[in-house]
C-alpha cells in the first residue's frame, strides 16, 4: 500500500467488527447445509429424543427443519441460546474429559444465527404451551410468544449462507447438498437404533429416509442402505484390555466378499460419536483389496467404544475428526479382525438379477437403493489382476500357486465345491483351487472322459454329480501339488475320487441318442493341431477385447475368445446334458418382457420385422427344464438358468437376445436339430463377450462424458446394476453438477468389467478349455487361432512379462 508521497504505508491494526468475528467463526462450524443439519441432529440426540424428523428445501439452502422430541428448552434459557459460548452441556474444561453428549461447543446455533435466519418452537414437559422465538446475529428479535406445541423441540434455518454470497454461490447443486443431509442422518440412524429418524425434501409426500425405533442394527442398515447391503453382512468383533496397547471394544458389521460397490462406504462411531479415521479407512481397505476385484469396495458399519480420557474430540471445529490414544495398536487389531472375519465367510456367493431386469424395462426402480449385486462368476480374486503372473503352460493360471495360502490344503474336499441342485447361493469357496486343473494330467483326462459320461449317471448320487467336472479336477490336483496336505484331507479327497469313479459304473439311464450322436460329431471334427495348442498353451494377455495372446512351444498366437468360448460352451451343454447346476434369478424374469426387450433392441437396429415375433415353442418349457436346467414358471417367467462352468455367469445384458434367439432359432420339430440349437443358442449366450461398454483406458474419455453415459444408460446396460454404495444419493435427481462423479462412476464399472472379464478369461475359461474344449475344423479356419509370431528370439522378453 502505498500513500500519497509514495511510501510504504504500515497498515494499521483494527478490532474487527464482532459481528464479523462471528461470521468468520460461523462459517468455520457451519461449513455447509450437512453440517448445520449435523449439529441441530446431535442437539435434538442430546436432548433425548426418541423420533426426529427433517423437511429440507433446496438442499437445506432455503430450510433446514427438525423436528425431535427431546426435553426441550426451558423460557428462562431462550434469551442466551443462541449466544456463542452458551451451552448447558459441560461446566468447565475438565468436563470435556467424560462428557456424555455430542454437543459442548455452545457455538452451533450461534453460528447459524450469523449465516441464517433460526427460528426455535419449543416446550417443556408439563407446559400447557410452548414458545416461539427468532434469532439474528446470536440474539433474540423480539421476545418469545406462546404457541401450540408439543413437548420437543423444532427448528428451523432458513435462508443459509444468506449473508455469505461467496459460500452460497460455492453450492451450485442443491441435490448434492441433499444427499449429504440424507448421508448425515443415515449414519446417525444406524447407530441410534432406539431412534426414529425421517428425512423429505419440502413439499415432498415421501420420505427418502425412514427409520423405526425398534429395528435391529441389520433392520436399520436394511432400512438406510437397502437389502442389497444388509443381506451381505457379517458381524465383526474386536477387543483389547491392554494398557500398553490399547483399551478398546469394537463391534460393528461389514459387507462380505459378496458385496461391492464403487465406493468405501465407511460409517464409524467412537464413543457415539460419527467421525471419520482415514488411516482405519485405509487399513480396512487393503484387506478388502485382497478378495475383492480392482475397483470394487465394501461397506462398513464400525463403532468403537474406548475410555473417554482417551480421546480428545476437540480437534476440529465441526468435531469430524477426533484423535485417540494408541491408534496404530487399535488399528491393527481391527485389520486383523476383519480379516479373520472375511476369511471365514468368504465361502458363498449369490447371483441376483433383478434389477438389471426392472431397469431394463425403463420401470421405475423405487428402492433404487436396494439393487441387489448382479455378480459374474469368480470375483473372488486373491490378487490385483495386474500382479498375476504367468509363465508355466502345465499350469493354466501360471504361478498362482505362489499367492495360495497354506490352510488352502485344510479346505481340499471339505465339501464347499458341492453345489446344491437349488441353491440360490452358490459355493465359491478358493477360486484358486480351479487354477491348478492341469496339474494332474491324468486325472484331467479322467474327469474329461467323466464329463462326456455325465449324462450317463444316476440321480442318487446327486451331489457329486452336480458338482461341475472343474472344481472336481481342481481338488484333485491340489492333491499332488501340496504334499503337506494333512491326512484327514487325503483321506476325504480318496473318497472324492471313488465317488467318481462309482459314478461312472452307475447303471445308465436311457440314453438320448441324438446327444451321443451331437457329441460324436464333435469328437470327429477335433482339429488335433488347435486342440493340442488350447491344451498346452500359456495365457499372455489380452491383445484387444477378442483376441489374447497365447504362447506355445515358441511360437505365439492370437486365440479368439469369444468363438472358442461359445463353442466351449455349446459342447459342455451337450456333455452336462440333463444335469447342469443352477444358476437361480433372484428374480423371475418375464419372458415376454425379455422378449419385448430384445424385439425393442431388433427394430432399433432394422433389423426386426413384425413377421419375426416371437414364436410360441418357447413354451418348451418342460423340456427346457428337464435337460437344461432353463426353468421356466406358470406365468412364463424365466426362474433358472444353467451353470456350465463353475464360477462362470453369462452376462445377463445378453439375456433378452437369448429368449428371442430360443423363440427364432431353434428348430423345435426335431430332436437332433433342437438339442443342437438350443446348445448353440446357450453357447452364444455365455459367450465371454466383450463388456457392452468400450474399455476406459483405450477409449476417448469422450465416452465417459455424462452425455455418452447417459445414452449408454438408455440402453439395458449392466451398467447400472451394480449395487452402490451410497444409495441415498441416489435417490437425489442427479443434475449437471454431478457430471464429474457420473463420468467416474461409469469409467470405475467399466474398468471393473474389463477386468474382471480378463481374470475370468484366465481363470475360469482357459482352464476349462484345457480340460474340455474340441476345437472343430472351421475354428482353426476362421481367424479363431492366428499364428503371431516365432518367439525364438522373443523368448527371453517374454518370459520376463
Ligand atoms: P452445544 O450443543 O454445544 O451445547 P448448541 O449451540 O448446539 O451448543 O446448543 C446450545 C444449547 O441449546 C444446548 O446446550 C442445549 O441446551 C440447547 N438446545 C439446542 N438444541 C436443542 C434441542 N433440540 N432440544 C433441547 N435443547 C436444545
Ligand atoms: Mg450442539
């Protein structure tokens, strides 16, 4: 600053206005429309209210009001309530020490007063009314009249930021500040059971939030985030009394490796109190990042009780933060708990589809924030896709061995890779066991030998003959891979083997000779040269989304997955023939709606004509039950569907396009003819298609621009039946603010897709083809296999990759 002569002026030193120290201090607590809503909902806790209530306009810009039935606020009180530095919560400092309420500041409403216009209703126990006051600039405007009431309290902030024209004009989008209120209250709801908490927009007839008080911690988990959440979880425990590590007690429930979603969803309470601990974040994010695919994250509910003296919750104005004593030891054993925990449920995954249906049918979804996981089979990865490594062709997923654990022998034969005929929930168990299929060659051969008899088999032995050929050859082959396999194991994977063996002695059931006449033609047309290389090769990589590399003897290749899968897949129909395990809908699917799909999809692309329609033989439906497993109800709803390979769910996008193809393409008058094309009709229908959405990291972020996403979503897409994370922002209509975090969303799935399909590729496909796949002439003709390159002089490159 320069004055008139031109010096340097030493700018003097004012006292500020007081009421601009308290708006500089208000906007320190009242940061945004959330976090006003945060201090009036833990007043209304620390008032002892059983039921709050919130109306919210704009976001909570126009108004925020709540409504609790706490102990409301005495009329000698009203004249300093909204005073900063009032408080009837603590006395003096020491106080901070045991405090009980969430609340000690006495600055909260006075903040509001500062930024927004705070009216106050409130009455006591045994008042015949109650009071009515407004506050500006932390005192009252006028006095306080009586009014009708009910004992509580209610409170309304309206106008926020009025005065602040930078800070309102920061909040562009009222539904994202919405969707935090509804965050805020949601967390709140799930720990305060004994409370019941709604919250609506203005104007509203609907609550987006509801909570009763009686509901459980899974009730109310169900109640806020959705079944889809609340089905997955396990409770999880933690505990130390040590002094010299630390004092603590932790319960909490988090989502099982069946559940993903894009984002953590963390809910963490320390001593009552919601705050947020990124390091425990992260720490519980890493072991979840060791079962879960790339990209996918879980769900956490963790409150942690520990001696108050050990915590100081003064360190941030909103007291989001807090620090506590020992916060490495408590972390650690909270890892390690979760980790016990996950290992142990890990077992069991379900397969549901029902929103991918009702999306796809434009209906509106009215729990949106209950969309049940539409899993693909073998997410249960055990490593980053990126740190798998490859190099041994008798071992279809290269060195995986390296990331088994050792209890992995504890598990050989206990039963887990048993699937039941009607199960909803399917066995995963160790998806690493199915990586050493090829181990055993000879054993391999016999499974194979196995498959192709299936049929053959009787019922009685039901469950090992519904146990898919590959787990079979999976478990056996550990057998030689892990020597310190103890003996209880040997013995129970003897009995595995003879069981099998029974098996195939087992009187045969009437044979259908169109099938041994359908499996005899793929025996004669194998092109030996092609089979011996999906037999011997090494998965490299992908090249594109069809074609991958593989490398046998010296030479490199170029396979194509789509068609070698869709004939893997045709021929396993014909070998399992009658006797597939299920892969159960969640819900049933309408047929003529998947039909109304597929024919909406046809004529879109000019391709469909009226004369086309649907025919009426799907009402096969017998048939298609008894020998394929594809069941279908009274009111022409698809229920089931067949599992061919373990592990392996067919991308259920493709759903509709298969009910139109059974409908057109398979010839139903002849026996032959319509177990073929009803095989071929699954075979393209479980295909390993590439995803229906392009790959983010080859494709222009264009793509992922929210006006390309938003035409993608028009379409029935599995992109949006994944489950999310946060529900309750989904409720809000997302508009153009959001854009950034939509064009995340959808490239996070994408990635997600892509990667997952590639461990499927690696894991699930090649192995099975090893053991299965008869490669036909027209396969090594048509560009499935394309000879690359002589790698005598690459080798070495290559085996560094
Ligand atoms: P603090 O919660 O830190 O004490 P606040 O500014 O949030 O400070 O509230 C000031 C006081 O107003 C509280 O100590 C409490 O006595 C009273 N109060 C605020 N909200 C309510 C309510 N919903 N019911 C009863 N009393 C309330
Ligand atoms: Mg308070």
């Amino acid at each position: 600053m320069m004055d008139s002569s031109g010096r340097t002026a030493v700018p003097s030193i004012k006292r500020l206005d007081e009421a601009v120290v308290n708006r500089i201090a208000a906007g320190e607590v009242i940061q945004r429309p959330a976090s006003a809503l945060k201090e009036l909902l833990e007043n209304s806790l620390d008032a002892g209210a059983t039921s709050i209530s919130v109306v919210v306009k704009e976001g909570g810009l126009k108004l925020i009001q709540i409504s609790d039935n706490g102990h409301g606020i005495s009329y000698e009180d009203l004249p300093i309530l909204c005073e900063r530095h009032t408080t009837s919560k603590i006395n003096s400092y020491e106080d901070l020490q045991t405090i009980t309420t969430l609340g000690f500041r006495g600055e909260a409403l006075a903040s509001m007063t500062f930024v927004a216009h705070l009216t106050v209703i409130t009455m006591t126990e045994g008042q015949i009314h109650g009071y009515r006051v407004s506050y500006k600039d932390g005192a009252m405007e006028g006095e306080p009249r009586p009014c009708a009431a009910i004992k509580g309290t209610q409170i309304m902030v309206e106008n926020l930021f009025y005065n602040v024209i930078a800070r309102k004009k920061a909040f562009k989008n009222p539904s994202e500040e919405y969707s935090r209120i509804l965050d805020v209250i949601s967390r709140y709801a799930i720990q305060k059971i004994g409370v019941s908490f709604s919250c609506k927009k203005h104007g509203d007839s609907r609550t987006d939030i509801h909570t009763d008080s009686t509901s459980s911690r899974t009730d109310a988990i169900r109640a806020v985030y959705g079944p889809g959440v609340a089905r997955e979880l396990v409770s999880v425990t933690a505990s130390d009394d040590d002094p010299s590590h630390s004092i603590f007690k932790m319960d909490g429930y988090i989502s099982s490796a069946n559940y993903s979603a894009k984002k953590t969803t963390m809910v963490l309470f320390i001593n009552d109190r919601l705050v947020e601990c990124s390091s425990l974040k992260k720490a519980i994010e890493v072991v979840y990042a060791a079962i879960l695919p790339k990209a996918s994250k879980p769900f956490l509910y963790i409150s942690i009780a520990m001696p108050p003296e050990h915590v100081d919750i003064n360190i941030h104005p909103t007291k989001r933060e807090v620090s506590f004593l020992n916060q490495e030891s408590l972390i650690d054993s909270i890892q390690k708990a979760i980790e016990a925990k996950l290992m142990q449920s890990n077992t069991t995954r379900t397969f549901y589809t029902q929103t991918l249906l009702s999306r796809s049918l434009g209906v509106p979804d009215e729990a949106e924030e209950s969309m049940p996981v539409q899993t693909q089979g073998g997410r249960n990865l055990k490593a980053p896709v990126n740190k798998l490594v490859r190099t041994d062709p008798s071992n279809p997923a290269g060195r995986m061995l390296a990331f088994m654990q050792k209890s992995l022998a504890g598990h050989v034969g206990s039963g887990n890779g048993l699937v039941d005929t009607k199960p909803v929930e399917m066995p995963m168990e160790d998806t690493r066991k199915i990586m050493d299929l090829t181990k055993n060659e000879e054993f391999a051969a016999e499974v194979q030998e196995d498959q192709t008899g299936a049929h053959l088999q009787n019922n009685k032995v039901h469950k090992i003959a519904q146990m898919d050929a590959s787990s079979l050859a999976g478990r056996e082959a550990l057998e030689h891979n892990i020597s310190q396999a103890n003996e209880d194991s040997r013995n129970e994977l003897t009995t595995t083997r003879r069981l099998v063996r029974q098996r195939r002695n087992l009187k045969e059931r009437a044979e259908l000779t169109s099938i041994q006449e359908l499996l005899a033609t793929i025996d004669q047309e194998t092109h030996s040269g092609l089979e011996d290389i999906v037999k011997h090769c090494t998965f490299i990589g992908m090249a594109d989304e069809r074609l991958c590399f593989v490398q046998h003897k010296t030479y490199l290749y170029l396979l194509d997955i789509v068609k070698l899968s869709k004939e893997l897949l045709y021929q396993q129909v014909l070998r399992r023939f009658g006797h597939f395990n299920v892969i159960q809908l969640s819900n049933a699917a309408s047929l003529y709606e998947l039909l109304v799909i597929a024919l909406d999809e046809e004529e879109q692309s000019g391709r469909w004509h009226e004369s086309d329609g649907p025919k009426d033989q799907i009402a096969q439906a017998q048939m298609l039950q008894e020998y394929f497993n594809l069941s279908i109800d009274e009111s022409a709803n698809l229920c089931t569907l067949p599992l061919i390979l373990d592990q392996y769910t067919p991308d259920m996008d493709r759903l509709p396009q298969f009910v139109l193809n059974l409908g057109n393409n398979v010839d139903w008058e002849t026996e032959k003819e319509c177990f073929d094309s009803v095989a071929a009709a699954i075979g393209e229908f479980y295909a390993i298609h590439p995803p229906l959405f392009p790959r983010p990291s080859v494709t222009s972020s264009e793509v992922y621009q929210p006006a390309k996403a938003a035409e993608i979503s028009q379409v029935p897409r599995r992109l949006e039946t994944d489950v999310n994370s946060e529900p309750v922002q989904e409720s809000v209509p997302q508009s153009g603010a959001d854009e950034p975090e939509v064009e995340d969303e959808f490239r996070l799935e994408a990635e997600n897709a892509w990667a997952q399909r590639e461990w499927t590729i690696q894991h699930v496909l090649f192995p099975a083809m090893k053991l299965f796949l008869k490669p036909p002439h027209h396969l090594a003709n048509n560009g499935a296999a394309i000879q690359v390159a002589r790698l005598e002089n690459l080798y070495k490159i290559f085996e560094r990759c």
